[in-house]
C-alpha cells in the first residue's frame, strides 16, 4: 500500500495553531467560547478593597447603578463607634447575615446550574475537556466561596450573640446601679430625717431645760431675797424672833433644794447635749459612708462597664482581624485557582504540542523514505 506524499506547505507551523479558548466568566451562567487569547487572571473578578465583591461575582447583574458604602464597611464602622448603641450594631449585622444568606442561595443556584445544564461541543473534543475542567474549577471555586461566607455567617453570629450578651449585661448593670443609687438614696434621706428629727428633739429639750434652770434661779434669788429680808427684821419679842428664825430655816431649806434641783437640771442639760452631738455625729458619720458606698459602687460599675466596653473592642478587632484573614483566604484561593487555570493551558498546550510533533516526526520519515 502506497501513501500518498503531502507538500510541506500543507502543514501547519506550530505557532499557527490554535487551541480553543474558553472564557469562564463567573457573573454568567454559560462558559463561551471564543476565537481570541484569554489570560487565566480573567477567570475570577474580584476587589480586594471590597470582600463583599467576591461573593457578588455569582450574582447576575448586567447594569451598574450607585449604591451605598457596603454593610461590611458600614458594619465596620459601627463597630468601631463607641457612640453608636449596641441595638444599631446588632441591626446592621443582622443585615449582613440577611444577605449574606442570598449571596449563599444565588452561589447554590449557579452550581446546580453548572452541574445540571453542561455545555457540550460534541464535535471538539478538546474544547469539550476544557469546558468540562473550566466548569469543574468554576463548581469548586464556588464551593470554596460558599464555604467561606459559612464562615464569616457563623462568625458574624457568634459577634451578634456576643454584643446582645453585653447589650443585657449593660443593662442589667444600669437596672442594678439605680436599685442600689435608689437604695443609697433611701438611706440617705432616712439618715438625714432622723438627723433632723434629733436636732428638733435637742432643741425643744434644750429649751424646756433652760427654762426650767431659769425658772428654778429665780426662785433660788427670791428666796434668797426673803431671807435677808428676814434677817433684816427687827423682832419685837422673843417668840416673834424664833418664828423668823424658823421661817429663814425653812427658806434655807428650801432653797438647798431648789438648788440640788438646778445642779440636776444642769446636769440633765449637759447629757443632753452630750448625747445628741454624738449622736448627730454617729448620723453624720453613716451619712458620710452612705455616700462613699454609693461612690464607689458607682466607680465599681463604671469600672465594669469598661471592662464591658474593652471586651467589645476586642470583639470588635477580631471581627475586623478575621474579616481580613477571610480576604486573604479569597485572594489566596483565587490565586490557587489561577493556578490551576495556567497549569491546565500548560497541560492542554503541552499535549496538543505533543501531538504536533509526533505528527511531523511520522510525516518526515514517510517522506524521508
């Protein structure tokens, strides 16, 4: 059997030949083929300012229109507003979950979209292979995005449970400091009553007990008067002189007791006075510790309250320390995934290559015979 000789100008260079190009394109549902050269960093669409980018590349958007700042970054910066109550906190992160959920629901629709719907090229083996490995990539790509908005859900939950177990614990704070400030007052208020009641007491006692030592010196000098008064008396006779003598008697005596009774009452006074002023003072003093307790219960809880506040900035950064770990994770998934995509060029490249040069080897020894 003969084989009929082929001229060389029927063969092709190498670099003439083309390898079909497929485009993957993860804002599309199909891959494309097309006749022109696509480099493997046109497979992903990313943004490293912006993680929310990565997971809205599986999104069917065709029109640009002018949106807000993403939540991720409005979410960052409540986070880090000390001003900002914790329930707008709680609200924004209870959005993100919101859509972040929706990017998971349209990443599960563009895999089974993938996996039920293949395009096929019957008559290309080749492209057929590299749509099969680009729709494979794309399908694994996916996953890992889905895999990693799992993650920033379940850490953006355990954030939210975080703040609302602070939230309550701030406000069972704030619902104990007035109980115990209301408490204080109470007391306070108590103290400062019966202060008062006891200066009342002192000064109404204190008064009847002057009155009683000026009544009482009154009738001491009245009958001091009525004695020398007596003594003055010229008697007339013997028993008129007895009679005054045992009249000045009487008046001595009496006047002895008068006075027995002012040294009492002064004495009384003087206890008086001595008892309530330590007893003001034993007031005074439980008023003084009274509101240095309630100082320093509000300096307590205003030290716990710190420490609250601290516990939610270290939540806050490691929210903000694990979101840029998540970025970190897309690029250095993205750059996988490049790689593989270069690798399979290399691959499909050097094996059409391969068959080239196989086929001009077994061409040039049928000629060279």
């Amino acid at each position: 059997m003969s084989i009929n000789p082929i001229e060389s100008n029927n063969i092709k260079p190498i670099s003439d030949t083309k390898i079909p190009d497929t485009k993957i394109n993860t804002a599309n549902n199909n891959p494309t083929t097309t006749n022109s050269a696509i480099s493997p960093t046109d497979t992903i669409n990313t943004n490293q300012s912006s993680p929310q980018n990565l997971s809205e590349n599986v999104q069917n958007e065709n029109t640009q229109t002018t949106q807000e700042p993403p939540l991720e970054m409005k979410l960052q910066q409540a986070l880090t507003d000390n001003n900002l109550p914790l329930e707008e906190k709680i609200k924004l992160i209870d959005q993100l979950i919101s859509q972040k959920k929706q990017e998971l629901q349209n990443i599960d629709n563009e895999i089974n979209n993938l996996r039920n719907n293949p395009m096929n090229t019957p008559n290309d083996p080749v492209a057929q292979n590299i749509l099969n490995i680009s729709n494979q990539n794309k399908i694994l790509s996916l996953e890992n995005q889905r895999s990693a908005i799992n993650n920033q859900i379940s850490m953006l939950e355990a954030t939210k449970n975080n703040l609302i177990n602070l939230n309550n614990q701030t406000r069972n704070l704030a619902s104990q400091l007035d109980s115990i400030n209301s408490a204080y007052d109470t007391s306070l208020n108590h103290l400062k009553i019966l202060k008062e009641q006891l200066q009342q007491y002192h000064q109404s006692m204190a008064a009847n007990y002057t009155k009683q030592i000026e009544i009482l010196n009154n009738q001491i000098n009245q009958i001091e008067k009525e004695i020398q008064d007596l003594l003055n008396t010229q008697p007339s006779n013997p028993d008129e002189a007895n009679q005054i003598a045992q009249q000045i008697a009487q008046k001595r005596s009496l006047q002895d007791v008068l006075k027995n009774q002012l040294e009492g009452t002064k004495q009384q006074l003087f206890s008086l006075n001595q008892n309530v002023q330590q007893q003001i003072k034993d007031l005074d003093d439980q008023i003084a510790n009274t509101i240095k307790e309630k100082q320093l219960n509000y300096y307590q809880k205003w030290a716990l309250d710190q420490s609250i506040r601290r516990e939610i900035e270290n939540i806050v950064w490691g929210e903000m320390l694990a979101e840029k770990n998540h970025v970190l994770q897309m690029w250095k998934m993205y750059y996988d995934y490049t790689q593989k995509v270069r690798q399979m060029w290399q691959d499909i490249y050097t094996k059409q290559l391969a068959n080239e040069t196989s086929f001009v080897q077994a061409w040039s020894a049928v000629l060279g015979k």
